[in-house]
C-alpha cells in the first residue's frame, strides 16, 4: 500500500430478513439495489503498521480478491473473517478499499461488515467518518452492536474528543439505546484516566461495581484508575483504590503492582514499593522485568546502587532476563555517585551479554564523564556514537555542549552547536540555557547578550528561564542597569517571572546597596503569586548581614523559620563571625546567639 491514499466509501443498504446468530445477526445492505447513496471519502497519510509478514499480508489480500472474484457468490461471514485478518495486521486503509470493492461487486454487506470499516476509520483517526457510516445503519432503522459504540467512543478519546466521548456515553444509557458491558466501561475509564478526569473515572468505576460484572473482567478498570492516580502523585488514593479492589475480591494484576510501585517510588518511597514487591511474590503475582527495572531505577536514583544490584541478582535467580533499561539505570546510579569505572564495567557486562547500547546509554556516560571534568573521555564516547551505527539526539549534544562550558572549553562548545545546527538539529530550551549560562559563567556576558539578541530574532526567547540566567549573570558580572533592564522587560514582555527570577534581582539590589528596594521587592513577589523560598530569604538576610543591618537581618530571619525555612551554612558562618567580633551591642549578640544555637 501506499502511504498516500483516498478512499471513496459508498455505503447503500436494503433490509432482508437478519441472518442466524451468532456471528453477524445484523440485515444485510445491497447496494445494486438501491438507489440511496451515501459518498465518503477518506485520505490518511498514516503508514500502515504490520504485525505479519510482507507475504502473509499479500496472502490474505490475494484469498479475499479471489473469493469475491469467483464464480460463486462467497459467504458475507467468509469475507468478514478475511477482512477481520487484514484488520489485525494493521491495514487498515487496505481494508476500507476491499469494502469499496465488495460494494461496487454488488456484494450483500451486513451491519459487521460495518462495523468493521467504522472501527478501520477510528484506528485512521477519522471518527467523523466512523459516524457517517454509523448513520448509514440508523437511516435503515437498525441498531448496531455494542461493540460498535465502543469502538466509536474509544476512537472519539484517541482524537482526544473527551467531551464528545463522555456526551456520548451519557446518551447512549440515559436513551437505552444500548446496555453497556465491561467493555464499554473499561474504554470509558481508560479514556477518562489518559485525558486527566480520575475523578469522574472513579465514579464510573462506582456506577459499574453495581451492574455485578464478574470480578476478573474489570481489573482493567481497576487497574487503569490506579495507574492513573500514581501519575498524578495522589499514591495514597490509589492505594486505597487497591485496598477496594482486593477487599471485593479482585486480583490486581503485575501491571496494578507496577503502577503503585513506580508510583511509590516516584514519591520516595522505595522502602514501601519493596514491600510491595513482597507482598506481590507472596500473592503468586509473579513480576515481569518492568516490575524489577521501576526498583533498579528508582534506587540508583537514590544512589542505592549496591541495593540495585541485589535487586538485578533477584530478577536473575527468577528467570527474568534483564534488558537495556536495566543496565541504563545502573549505568547511571553509578555515574551519579561518580564512579565512573563502576559504570564502565555495567556497561562491558552489558555488551558481554549480547546486548547492544543505545543512545540513551551514551548519553548517561557521557553526562558521567563531563561531570566528573574527565571531558577526553567524554569526547571520545561521543565520537564513537557515530561508529556503533547510531544517531546523536539533542540530548547527546546538550550534554556534551554543557561539558564543554563547564571545562571552561568556550570554543569547542561554540563549535559544537554549529556542527549541530549543520547537522539538522534544532534547539531546544535546555540547548539555549545551556549556551547562555555557560557563555555568563565563563564571563563572556557580551557574547550572550549577542546570542540572546540573535534568539529574539528567531522567535527563540520567550522563556523566563533565558531571563533568570541573564539577570544574574550581568548582575554577578556588575552590570546591574543591564540586569535591571531585563527584569523589567519580563513584565513589558508579559511572561510570568518565577520565584528564581525575583530571587536573582532582590540578590543584585543587595549587591547595589539598594536595601530597601530588596525588600520592596520581596514583598511584592508575593503579591504577584510568587512565594520566597530559602534561597530568596538566605539571600535577602545575607545582604542585610554584608551591610551590618543586623536587626533588619534577624527580623527577615525570624520570618524565614516562620515560614518552615532554615538558614544555609553560609548565612551561619556570617552570624558566628559578628558574634566573634568585639564591640557589639550586646542584645544583638544575646539575639544571634540563641538563634545560632537552634542551628548548630
């Protein structure tokens, strides 16, 4: 098949007497008998995905061709079976030409033969046309199947028409046009979890529980809800869903367990997702190498790296065999505690495995070696990408890009981006504040206000976080106008600063002396929905320190706690020196002193 194709669906129809159940109860449609036409036309730029072979597809389309060419008329049943094959192989523009064909062949299509063609439109992401086929039934004074509503309503979600998918539920029960099964809940569930409305999934779920469906046809639902809540971070909520779910009697799944451990872990708890996994191996739910990979990754994370390895030793001893995402994992637990030769050797047991890296694992030793400062090393891995057959992604050379500044290697990092511009790749956010912030750190202000420049001709700057880095690298470079400048171009601009970029300026109005602008400002960051955090506070309180406002600076500090904040290791190295410094008032030193105390 072409990539490229148009279809024109004719769909004409007359009633006859319905076949004997149960493989198509539905009338049967004609169109050489009829003159009532309706004209559909379908063009997709979709390929097709294949789950067979070249030869088995052309095999299947070959048998169809040949039976509706025959002499003798083929059974409507034969023909939906063939075009059912040619469904599950993914060709599904294919199948909405060979229903063109039995048409203009004059062939008696039923209602599943067009249910097939309406569930090909939705898998085309051409729901509208699924309708429009629908409608053809109705016009008849036929009801499609179920199933056929599932199918529309699943494609209604795939196009992300979640209103319309839930409307059309509503209606379909609130009408009794059809009696929803298990299957028409679980697509409304999933497809309400995956657009964000858990709660109105939960309360499906509640409505279903009452319709006394077998308790193992809805783990799914169950399932999905569950899923759903840990990807929102609401870990205790799902557990609780799990807690219903096996009180009625419903066995979760390894994919429930996955859930709620990758959300567990997510959440820092790890110790729990642990048990967890226990609590799974004694209920006879065996893990698959997911189950072990969430483990892998979130203790590497944790720089628990010698857990992780247990972990893999585990998932070994029970058969499961472990997959690139694994080695990754560990590849970067270890890169994160900078053991780099530890890594090296995950990646050589890799390899002795029969496994191949990816870019992703390049990517992990790459970030290793820069931030380690071994840059050669890093350089050489990232030359060698080319020569294992694989492809740099933007990834590969934001990190490399980073290192390089960060050695202080201002022009090959400069080089770089262009042999990546050259190469196609276009910049992303992280690519310029990456160029940005290494270009201030290297105290080359003037060339990133250059490149700042040269992005607002590419449309390329409106991001705050270009702004952060620039504000505070002219204001550490003292620059302060230039710095002013830019915070006030945020507002004329009309993004919305964040609690960083008030921090960055209240910190150069304290490098100016400009105190009472520093807490004008303080103040009025919250005013605009930006709350201080302990950076803003340690640094407005170090200011007021610098300038020996002492009170001003305890009064702040007093608000800070208030506020669950503690002061830095800096800020209480400065009270200890006035404290060491003769000729103080001594109720300020009363003060410090007790304050220093809580604090040591």
């Amino acid at each position: 098949m072409s990539s490229t194709s148009a279809v024109t669906i004719t769909c004409t129809s007359r009633k006859v007497t319905p076949p004997p159940p149960p493989f198509h109860p539905s009338p049967k449609f004609n169109p050489s008998r009829t003159n009532n036409t309706n004209h559909l036309t379908l063009t997709t730029n979709q390929t097709q995905p294949k789950s067979l072979s070249s030869n088995n597809h052309h095999d299947v389309i070959g048998s169809f061709n040949r039976m509706l060419n025959s002499r003798f008329t083929p059974s409507i049943y034969s023909l939906n079976k063939l075009l059912g094959n040619i469904v599950k192989m993914g060709e599904y523009q294919t199948v909405l030409s060979l229903f063109q064909n039995m048409q203009i062949q004059g062939v008696e299509v039923d209602v599943y033969t067009i249910s097939i063609a309406i569930n090909c439109c939705c898998h085309l992401n051409r729901v509208d046309l699924g309708f429009a086929l629908l409608g053809t039934i109705f016009k008849h004074g036929y009801l499609p199947s179920v199933a056929t509503f599932n199918t529309l309503i699943k494609g209604l979600f795939a196009q992300r028409k979640f209103s319309e998918a839930q409307n059309l539920f509503i209606k379909l029960v609130s009408k009794k046009l059809i009696e929803p099964d298990v299957f028409t809940y679980g697509t409304m569930i999933n497809g309400l979890c995956k657009s964000g409305r858990t709660k109105t999934a939960i309360e499906l779920l509640r409505s279903m529980g009452k319709r006394n469906f077998e308790a193992g046809r809805i783990v799914h639902s169950y399932t999905a809800i569950i899923d759903s809540l840990c990807k929102d971070r609401m870990v205790g909520d799902a557990m609780n869903i799990f807690i219903e779910m096996t009180g009625k009697g419903i066995s979760p799944d390894v994919v429930a367990y996955n859930s709620l451990i990758q959300g567990l872990c997510n959440s820092g708890q790890w110790k729990q997702a642990i048990t967890l996994l226990k609590e799974m191996m004694e209920q006879n739910i065996i893990p698959d190498s997911c189950t072990f990979n969430i483990l892998v990754d979130a203790l590497c994370k944790e720089g628990m790296v010698r857990e992780a390895e247990d972990v893999l030793e585990v998932m070994i001893q029970r058969g499961e065999v472990p997959n690139i995402i694994t080695y990754n994992a560990l590849m970067g637990g270890y890169c994160l505690r900078g053991q780099m030769e530890e890594a090296g050797k995950v990646y050589d047991s890799m390899v002795n495995r029969g496994l191949e890296a990816d870019i992703f694992s390049y990517n992990i030793l790459i970030n290793g070696y820069c931030k380690k400062k071994r840059i050669d090393d890093a350089m050489r891995l990232f030359k060698e990408v080319p020569r294992k057959g694989l492809k740099y992604d933007i990834v590969t050379y934001n990190t490399m890009i980073n290192g390089l500044f960060a050695n202080g290697h201002c022009a090959a990092a400069g080089e770089l981006f262009l042999e990546m511009l050259a190469g196609g790749y276009s910049p992303d956010v992280y690519t310029c504040c990456i160029l940005l912030n290494g270009l201030c750190n290297n105290q080359q202000i003037s060339e990133a206000l250059s490149m700042f420049q040269a992005m607002k001709k590419s449309k390329l700057c409106d991001n705050i976080a270009y702004y952060n880095i620039l504000i505070d690298g002219n204001s550490k470079d003292g620059k302060f106008e230039i710095a002013r400048e830019l915070f006030n171009e945020v507002f004329s601009k009309g993004l919305q600063p964040t609690t960083r970029t008030y921090t960055v300026m209240i910190n150069s109005l304290c490098q100016e002396g400009l105190f009472d602008e520093a807490k004008e400002l303080l103040m009025r960051m919250e005013e605009c929905g930006c709350i201080p955090d302990a950076v803003t506070y340690n640094v407005v309180v170090q200011g007021f320190l610098k300038s020996s406002q002492s009170y001003e600076a305890l009064l702040l500090m007093e608000e800070m706690v208030g506020r669950g904040f503690s002061p830095d290791s800096y800020t209480i190295s400065m009270l200890v020196d006035i404290l060491r410094t003769s000729g103080q008032d001594p109720t300020l030193l009363d003060m410090i002193e007790n304050f220093v105390s809580k604090y040591k």
